[in-house]
C-alpha cells in the first residue's frame, strides 16, 4: 500500500537537534530564520515544509478574522461518526431485496460513498468552530497557513478537497463517475443551507439562497480555473489559482506556503491516481493528512497495490454478495 | 529593513515572476502582476510599466463590477489613512527572501507535477476524455466564445463535453 509517514518521525526524530517535538505531531520543530535551510527535503511532509518558512503570519486585512459563534452545532449522521454494526437479519433481507429486484449497486453507492462518506471527508478538512481546538488538519489550514477562521474559508477548503474526487471521479464510467458527482454537490449545498440557519443564524430565506447562489458561482470558478490548471501540467497556474482561491488573493502571501499546499494537492492527486476505480467507488479513499508524507510507487509496489485490490474484491473462490456487485474496474 | 545585499536577491524573483505564465483569462486579482509589484516594493526596485498598466485596468474593472464600492467610502470617512498596502518590509531578511525565491522557482519549474506524476488515466479521464482538451480550448479564446447549435445539442443529450 502507499507509504505514508508521519512527519514527526521523519523530521523530529530524523533530524534531531532542529528541534525539540512535544506532545503531539503538531507541535512540530520551527526553525530558527538563522539557520534557514534553503534546501526542501522531499520527506517533509507539507505542514513541516510550511512550518519551516522564516516569514511570520501577516494578517490579510481584506479578510479579517471574524469567526461568529454558532448557534448550534450540527451533528455528523449516526452512520458517519465511526463503526455501525447492523443486525444480520437486517444485512440478509437487504440482500435479498437487492438479488430479488436486480438493483443497480453502483448507483446506490453514490449515494451512501460519494454524498456521505466522501462529502463528510472534505467537510471535515477545514472545519472548526470560534473558540473551540482545532482538529488536525484544520491547524494545517488556520494556524500554519493563517488563513481565517470563517465560514467562506471553510468553503474554499472543502471546495478544494470535493474538486480532487471530481478529478477522480471522471476517470471512472460516465455514467457512474457523474452520478457520484452530483451526489457530492447536491449534499455539499443541502449541508451549506442547514448550517447557514442553524449554525451561522442566517435566518431569512432569500439571504440564504443569495448566499447559495454566489457558493454556487464561487464554485464554478475553482473547478474550472483548477481544472485549467491540471490539464496544462504546470505548478505556476495551480500556485495562481490557489493564491487567488484559497489564499483570497492575499499580496503579502508567503511563497514557502503557498509550495506546501501546491504538494498538498500534487500528493492527493497522485493517491487518487494510483487507487483503482473500484476501490475508489467502495469508499477505500482517505485524504493524506497534511502532516503525512507520500513516496512515489515503484513498480513492484505498484503491482502489489493491484494484487492486494484484487484480492480484496475478487477473492475468486467465493461467491461474491449482490450488495457487492460492481461494474468498476479492479485494475484501472 | 532589507539590506543592500538582498537585492540581487529581489531581482532574481521579480526576473523569475515576469517568466510566470501570463492568465488566460482576466480574474480581479493576479498573481504574476501583484507579486511583482510587492517584490519591487521591498527590495525598492522600480515597478514594470505594463504591471502598473494592468493594475490600473483591474482597477477600472472592479469598479464597474462592484455595487457598493467601500473604497470611496473609507477614503471619505477615513482621508488620512494611507491607501498603499503595507508590505511590511521590515520582516524580509536575505534568509527569508532567499528561502521565498527557493519555493518560487520550484513552483516555476513544476517540481511537483514532476515528482508526483501522474498518467493518462486522470489526464484522459475515460468517462469524459475530450474534457479537459476542450477546456483548454475554450480558455484559449478567452473563454467568450459560443457553442454553435448542433453541438451545443450534443452536449445536452450526451452530457458529454
């Protein structure tokens, strides 16, 4: 499977002397601006690479820092927040209700994988709340990267995340990769309304629905000017779409983290690439986190990445669910 | 304050900025152009014409874009403030900028695409592989362009691009 290692080990340990790590991974060295390495090791995971910059934070005054207290916080559906047994006589008439009316399993999954897992996956990248200690990858985003705390932020970032499966998911069947995408979209705004009303106390209608509607331009833009920037093959126009996208077009925008998040996003497409499209349609895709480090495959990895797909999915001797059936390729 | 010694410095990234690859379609805010104004600030350079140019044409832009323009309204409510950003120029040491100018020609020379290359199956997505061709396309030709009928109906039907 792909190598990821943790960026505490690689640089704390590794390099000892830089710094000394306490408590959790986050608490990663920061380097002294005298002893700036000018050199960018490829082990550093992007969160070490942008802590490693010398240019402190400097507040972007065209987005201040105004995060609202929420009214109420929204909970993760039961079936999200970790591991749900069901009742085996309820798993038996699901599949014999699927068997009996020959149900299409690749459209129900877009659903249950693509509106829910995936959505709730790139939902949690950036999300936080005022005054409440952020997750792990959201310390990557607000405080490495000082981007603000704010609801429109939080959009961009989970805009960038849902784009990266958009990238995968057209690499799958038509008519399958197209249905996952507009399940992640019509949840992605379903999700934006409830949390405008009932965390963010936008009360009126017409103002949420005008909100919706420049989400919805906003999110034309990023995917299309992101796109632009995979099909010509070129960091330069990726780091402008970024900067203008992610980092709100900040002038006084630090290069050194502006290359972590570029890596950022060059390390997730390279995961999305390598995983097949049935592993990726089942839900087996996790985002690398920030503080994680990806090695590029070699071939003999890379073959034993197919042989491990194949001998989850297609086992051979036995008889395979009809909940499990698919259309998707195991090798591509 | 930067030191005379870090200007060599400045000029190799305002050099390596104005070799980034122009947009291809106008947005309010662009990359190349504000960092080398910033970059030209700091190390006291003099700023490219054609980016004050630009700048001034973003200008006109968004105001004809903009409903309320809080610009003029903070410039009658507050005139003393100064209007020029601050760029704080005090924070930029020969380290720094040299650590700046390090990141800025990796992004330049794609080191990442490279390292973490990845093939045709995302490239020439097989659900829709004339798509990304025919975005590029259409960005070529600044993106105003219509679709003509026939296929503007294909694209409808199909879903395909």
């Amino acid at each position: 499977m792909l190598r990821a290692t943790k960026g505490l080990t690689t640089i704390g340990l590794g390099r000892g002397g830089l710094g000394t790590p306490v408590g959790s991974s986050l608490t990663l060295l920061r380097f002294k601006s005298d002893t700036l390495s000018t050199a960018t090791p490829k082990d550093f995971s992007p969160h070490a690479f942008a802590r490693h910059s010398g240019l402190p934070n400097i507040p972007n005054p065209e987005t201040p820092n105004k995060d609202i207290d929420p009214k109420r916080k929204l909970e993760k559906p039961v079936y999200e927040r970790g591991r749900v047994t069901m009742p085996q006589w309820k798993k038996a008439f699901g599949e014999a209700f699927v068997s009996l009316f020959g149900i299409d399993m690749d459209k129900i999954r877009a659903g249950s994988i693509g509106g829910s897992k995936y959505f709730y996956m790139c939902k949690d990248q950036g999300l936080q709340f005022k005054d409440e200690p952020l997750s792990e990858s959201a310390v990557f985003w607000y405080e490495t990267l000082g981007l603000p705390r704010t609801f429109a932020q939080w959009y961009q970032i989970t805009v960038l995340h849902i784009w990266m499966l958009f990238v995968r998911m057209r690499a799958m069947p038509f008519k399958i990769g197209k249905n996952y995408q507009q399940k992640i979209v019509d949840k992605l705004f379903k999700d934006i309304e409830l949390r405008l009303s009932e965390e963010m106390n936008v009360l009126s209608g017409s103002i949420r629905d005008r909100y919706m509607k420049d989400f919805h331009s906003q999110m034309i833009g990023i995917v299309g000017s992101l796109d632009e920037a995979l099909a010509s093959e070129s960091d330069s126009i990726l780091a402008a779409t970024l900067w203008r996208n992610v980092f709100n077009g900040d002038r006084n925008i630090d290069v050194v983290k502006l290359e972590a998040v570029v890596r950022y996003v060059r390390m997730q497409l390279y995961v999305l690439d390598k995983i097949s499209d049935r592993a990726f349609g089942f839900g087996d895709f996790e985002f690398v986190s920030p503080s994680e480090t990806v090695d590029p495959l070699t071939p003999e990895e890379e073959k034993q990445l197919k042989t491990a797909t194949r001998n989850k999915y297609d086992p051979g001797n036995e008889k395979v669910l009809p909940s499990q059936r698919s259309v998707l390729s195991i090798d591509e | 304050m930067v030191s005379k010694a870090a200007s060599p410095v400045v000029k190799k990234i305002v050099t390596l900025l104005e070799r980034f690859p122009k947009d291809r379609i106008k947005h309010h805010a662009t990359f190349r152009s504000s960092q080398i104004e910033r970059f030209c600030s700091i190390g006291g350079v003099a700023t490219p014409k054609d980016i004050i140019e630009e700048r001034k044409q973003q200008d006109e832009a968004k105001k004809s874009t903009l409903k309320i323009n809080t610009e003029t309204i903070k410039q009658a409510l507050f005139p003393e403030e100064q209007k020029s950003v601050n760029y704080q120029k005090d924070m930029f040491t020969d380290d720094i900028l040299t650590q700046q100018y390090r990141s800025l020609k990796n992004i330049y020379e794609s080191k990442w695409e490279k390292y973490y290359k990845i093939d045709k199956k995302l490239l020439v997505p097989k659900g829709n592989p004339n798509y990304y061709v025919r975005l590029l396309n259409d960005l070529e030709k600044g993106g105003q362009e219509k679709e003509g009928l026939f296929p503007a109906f294909k694209t409808i039907l199909t879903g395909k691009y």
